[in-house]
C-alpha cells in the first residue's frame, strides 16, 4: 500500500509520522513544494525579532532525519500539480529542473495548508511575507541591507501583523502599522481591542487604520488616505485563505469557506483522498456551522486522526472547533476563544456579557498583574460562547481553563465552582475564572441587573441617572460625563436623593458596583449596575 502525503509542515508530518507508527510495511512518500519539510512556521516571526537567535532551531526534521527515523520518503521542491482521483494518480512536477512525472497512490492526504490572501496592497506593490524559512532569511537580508533602526511597513493587524510588529520593533526597526479595518486586532470587541492599540502606540508604533496601501516607490509607500511613508520594507500579513485550488481543480467539493470539505473523519468527497490542516473546513464549536479556523494544534491533531483512518481505526468524530488563540504583544498578552459579541449581534443571537478586571495573582503578593476579561454567555441556557482576555501574566492559564469548560460543555455558572489551584504568587482563593463565574450566576438568578457600556447613552436619554460610587478622589481621576459621585460608604444614607428616576450605578471595574447594586435594589430602587465599571465604559468610548 502506498500513501502519498501532499505538503509537509504540521498537518502533514503529523500524518506522515503517525501513519508510520501504525504501520510499518506501507510506502509513505511526502512531496513538499517548500525547501524544508518540517519547520516551526510559529517561530519564524521570533527569529527576526532574534528571540530564536540560531535559524537551525527552526527546522525540526529533514527529509535525512525523516528516512532514517520513519522510513518516510519526502522530496522538497516538489510540487504536485494535478490529482487524477480516478486513476488515482499525481502529477509531481520538480521545481529544480521543471519535470514532471506521474505517480500513483492508494491513498492521499493533501495537506497543502493556507496561502497568504491578497491583501491590502496594490498588486504592484513588492512585499514580504513571513510564512516559510525562505521568507525570512529574504527579510532578514533585507534589514542587515538597511542598516539601523530601518523603517518598515506591515499590513495587516491581525495576529500575523502584530507578531510581525513586535519583532521588528524588537529589532530596532520604525514600525508602520497599516490595517485597513478600523481596530486592530478584528476578534476581538472594539472595547477590548483599545488597550491593545494603546500598548502599539505607547511602544511607538505608528498605527495608521482605515486605510491601504495603493502604490510605491523605490523606497516609499503611498497610503489610501493621500499620505506617502518611506520604508525599506513592507511586510505582507493581511491574512491567509485556504489552498485548495489543487484539490478543487480535481473535482474535490470545496466548502461555503472555500476550505476543502471534508467529513468527521476528514474524509472528502473524493474516494480514497482525506486532506487536513489551514486549507480544511472545520465545524465551529458554537453552532456546528463549517468554518475556517488556522491553527497549528488543529492541524496536527487533525493530520494523525486523518493517518488513523487510513490505517483503518477508526478514529473518533472530529471534535469542533473552538478558535482559542493568544497572542504575545510587547509584554502583554492577548487570548481569544470562541465567539465575539459583534459576531453573536450579527447572527442576532441573544446573549448575556459579562466584563471584569481582576489581578493575575492574590494583590498583597507582589508582581500582581490587571486583566481584562470578557465572557459572553447563551442568556437561556448559561452556556459559555467565548471569551477574550487582554493583560499580563496569567491570561494564558484563564483563557485555557475558559477553553477546557467549554469543550466540556460546562455552563458560565460552573466557572464558579472550579477548583483550581491556588498560593499567592499563582492565583487568588477566588480565581479570576471563579470571579466571572459567581458574575454570571447572579445574572443567570436575577440577582443582579448589568448594563454594557454601549447601552449607557440610551439608558440616559431613558431618564436614568449615572451614579458613580467610587471615592472622589477616584472620581477626580475621570468620570463619565454627567454622572453623580455618591461614595458606596455614603449610599445608605443619600440614597433618597435618587427616588424617581431609574439608577445605573458604576465603579471603578465592577465589584463596588455590585454592592451598590444590591443595596439600593433593597431599598427599592430601579437600578442595574455598568458593566465592567468605568474601565470598560472608558475603552469601549476611546474605540
């Protein structure tokens, strides 16, 4: 039995290396366009930014390394360009010398992962990208070239950008920032994607949104907006979109995502073919709808159960997607699971949000770092449909445990009991992850009422009134416009000023506010309480 392996990388060297392991008499061949077969594509922003200083700890195997370990025949600068799924044939074309040859499989695995998109740069205009070795040893070529403290463009401020930012502002480069969406970072909710474009310009980044590149000159690069940037580089990092030109050239049905469809077994409509990795369609976690999600974890995972089934296992259906995902980012950490509210708001599906601000690890032991985290919940059934983290130390360890609930199919509630490790330099008696929990429970009882920040200008114009319960002093530091200092201590006794009129109550981040909440709704009044305090009602206004 031979099996042809299209693509190396994390998808298909997990296949090719797990197929191995089950059986040692098959024929194993892997073709590999790319001059390396298997590399930490994650790591290549690092070794810019010389986090990883030596290039050789990229490369994790070779094809030497791959014959004589697994007896796995791979050929780099290789690539198949047809699929005859009939005969059951590729045509392998090598790329040294241009010839082609036909071979035939038993069974195949395309693997040919994510391509960069087109983009937000003119077609004319020279970039770099930072997706294999070969990209990087160009980049890097190019700012030894440049001398000190180049000046670089990177389009794009999603996860790749940013990566990209960090490490060439890591290296000494002037970092030009273009998106042409509105906020970086589109996962994330505008009032958690403020900080973010806080920490970028605080670092000196300069961040230019809404706008694209439309042409260029020999050193400069022209701006939709009408603006000219000098650079010696511009580094391409609007995206990816599935490879699978391939696969649907021969006749292999491709999904809605334009990802190749495949079945819980990775199986696609071809006989005998399976594909896995970022050219895939997986099935989202939250409504089982396909949906395009590139990560390294899913790729391998999905590369060996595809090699289960081929060696006749029979593995088990493919679990949904959660799309959980961290980005470091000039010392901070940016985390995501899930589903973000403006996506739930635009697939008009009702749900409950929930913001807190807590510290990485108990205050009076030193080192404690803010976080912000939001939760957003199904408002019927409690059930958890994403979060996202933004701070410092010990977003990592929450936004995991957040992940892990909701693969388990735990409620928001749930959270609360959680028994998770604790001492004062790791947590707090009541964790972070406990903390939102106990917040979602008083909502999923009625015990307390929110209100987002975006609802707040309605709520006024309703004829509320905004109680702020924070000390003056606090109150001095910034305050919502048009808002009362009533201090939580003083509330008891001046709450009659507020008769008549609904109340929204706020704090710094939250918890005051509660309180508050719970004593004037006692003592008879019409009240909710801001969500996520004057913090979150600060970030969502500066979006």
């Amino acid at each position: 039995m031979r099996t042809i392996i299209i693509g190396g990388v994390a998808a298909g060297m997990s296949a090719a290396t797990r197929l191995r392991r089950l059986d040692e008499h098959r024929q194993i061949t892997v073709y590999e366009r790319g001059a390396h077969v298997s590399f930490a594509n994650c790591g290549l922003p690092y070794h810019v930014g010389g986090v990883i200083p030596e290039r050789s700890s990229l490369l994790l195997q070779t094809p030497a390394s791959l014959a004589s370990r697994f007896a796995i025949d791979v050929h780099v600068r290789h690539e198949v360009v047809a699929i005859d799924t009939a005969a059951r044939t590729v045509t392998v074309r090598d790329l040294e010398d241009g010839t082609d040859r036909v071979e035939a499989y038993d069974d195949l695995i395309i693997a040919s992962g994510a391509t960069a998109s087109p983009g937000a740069s003119a077609p004319h205009v020279p970039t770099h990208t930072l997706r294999s070795i070969d990209d990087v040893d160009r980049v890097l070529e190019v700012l030894t070239d440049a001398g000190p403290e180049p000046r670089v463009v990177v389009v794009g401020a999603g996860f790749i950008g940013l990566e990209a930012v960090e490490n060439l502002h890591r290296r000494g480069a002037r970092v030009t920032l273009v998106s042409r969406g509105r906020q970086v970072l589109s996962p994330l909710d505008p009032e958690m994607a403020t900080p973010v474009l806080a920490l970028l310009r605080d670092a000196g980044v300069d961040v230019r949104l809404g706008v694209t590149v439309v042409g260029a000159d020999p050193g400069r690069v022209h701006l939709s907006d009408g603006e000219s940037i000098e650079t010696a580089l511009v580094v391409e990092a609007s995206g990816v979109r599935p490879d699978a030109a391939l696969a649907e050239a021969a006749g292999i049905r491709l999904g809605e995502t334009g990802g190749i469809a495949v079945d819980h077994r990775h199986r696609t409509s071809a006989p005998h073919v399976w594909a896995v990795g970022d050219g895939v369609e997986k099935r989202d976690h939250v409504d089982g709808i396909p949906t395009l999600v590139t990560m390294a974890g899913l790729a391998n995972r999905h590369g060996r159960a595809a090699a289960d089934d081929v060696a006749g296992r029979a593995p088990d259906a493919a679990a949904p997607a959660l799309g959980t995902a961290i980005l470091g980012l000039l010392g901070s950490t940016v985390a995501l699971v899930g589903w973000s509210e403006r996506r739930l708001v635009a697939a008009g599906r009702p749900h409950r949000t929930i913001h807190t601000h807590p510290a990485s690890h108990a205050t009076y032991y030193p080192g404690a770092e803010s976080m912000a985290i939001k939760l957003l919940v199904d408002a019927e059934t409690d059930r958890i449909l994403g979060a996202q983290i933004v701070g410092g130390a010990g977003v990592d360890k929450r936004i995991d445990v957040i992940a892990v609930a909701m693969a388990a199919g735990l409620t928001a509630t749930a959270l609360s009991q959680l028994e998770l490790a604790y001492a004062p330099q790791y947590g707090s008696a009541k964790d972070p992850v406990n903390m939102i929990g106990y917040v979602a429970e008083n909502l999923a009882t009625g015990t307390t009422r929110t209100l987002q920040w975006h609802e707040l200008p309605s709520a006024v114009d309703a004829g509320a009134v905004v109680v702020d319960v924070r000390t003056p002093a606090e109150y001095a530091t910034g305050a919502i416009p048009g808002s009362r200092n009533i201090p939580l201590d003083e509330l008891r006794a001046r709450h009659v000023e507020l008769l008549g009129r609904p109340v929204v109550v706020h704090c710094q981040v939250g918890q005051r506010g509660h309180t508050a909440a719970r004593l004037l709704t006692q003592l008879g009044h019409d009240v909710r309480n801001l969500d996520g305090g004057y913090r979150t009602w600060a970030a969502g206004a500066a979006a």
